[in-house]
C-alpha cells in the first residue's frame, strides 16, 4: 500500500517540475532585470527540488524492499521453545 502514497508523491512533484518549467519560460518575458533574475532562480529552485523529489520517489517506488534482519525472529534452542540466554 506505500506504493499509492508515493505515486501520489511522484505526480505531484512532476507536476511542480512542469510548473517550474512554465515560470522558467515565462521568466525570458519579463523586461525588468530585477524581475527577470529574481524569477529564474526562484523557477531554478522550484525545478530542482521537485527534480530531486521525483527521482528519489521514483527510486523508492521501483526499488525492491529489504528485509531487516533484525526483524527476522532467532531460531529456538529447543523445538518450541524461546532461547535460553541465562546460565
């Protein structure tokens, strides 16, 4: 079930890179100077993090789970019994 919660994730990161794209070309546009590089960069900003977030959901959503071993329960010293560790 994580997986819908990071296509969720990944579709909405994609589409801030879309929109940073969008405010990148408006961007060229505008003819004030401040204006200009004060909305390139934000725009810069927006399609790097969104970038970022969208591979790593990308990873997180194709990459094959581990399993933890310390989660992995001990074998019994004797058949149906827990491991004795006192003396």
């Amino acid at each position: 079930m994580h997986w819908v919660k990071h296509i969720i994730l990944l579709t909405a990161s994609l589409f801030f890179l879309a929109f940073g794209i969008q405010v990148l070309l408006l961007a060229y546009q505008l003819n004030d100077p401040f204006a200009f590089v004060m909305t390139f960069f934000a725009s810069n900003l927006m399609i790097l993090i969104s970038a970022v977030l969208a591979l790593g959901f990308c990873l997180k959503l194709f990459r094959p789970k581990k399993t933890n071993p310390d989660l992995v329960p001990s074998k019994p010293d004797v058949e149906g019994f827990p491991p004795n560790d006192t003396p």
